[in-house]
C-alpha cells in the first residue's frame, strides 16, 4: 500500500489488527483462560507490542513490516498446533 491514495485503507487495517490483537489480550488476560500462563504472557507482550507499534506507524515513524511478521508468525504457530491435532 504505497501513497497517500492508500493511507485510508492502512489505517483501516491497522485499525482491524489493533481490534483483532486488543480481543486477544481480553481474552488472554482472563483469569479463567487455560493457556499456559508463559505463553499467555508472550502473547500479551504481542498484543502491547502490536498497539504501541502500530501508533508508530501511524505517525509514520516506523515501518509495518514488524506487525506482518508478528501475525504471520501468530499464524504459523496456529497451523502447526492445528496439524499435530
């Protein structure tokens, strides 16, 4: 997404993402989730990281390459836990 042509729509997914990562941290904050509490605390450290990098973004002091690889990372790590079911 490359312009200002473009900007309206990577603020709306940013936005998505933020939505998406700030549901997670909800859930995971829950004191009734049954993840294990270190991967519930990697898993919020994301959902910190993904908020105040995408602030950055937005003031395009940094690039969105970093949130890309921290949700495919998140994805792969999906994919695998589903193909050992």
């Amino acid at each position: 997404m490359k312009g200002r042509k473009n900007y309206p729509q990577l603020v709306e997914a940013l936005n998505e993402n933020q939505r998406l990562w700030t549901t997670l941290a909800v859930d995971i904050a829950d004191p009734n989730n049954e993840l294990p509490a270190d991967l519930r605390a990697r898993l919020f450290y994301l959902a910190e990281f993904v908020q105040h990098h995408t602030s950055l973004v937005l003031r395009k002091k940094a690039r969105i390459t970093p949130l890309l690889e921290v949700n495919a990372a998140v994805l792969r790590g999906l994919s695998q836990s589903g193909a050992a079911s």
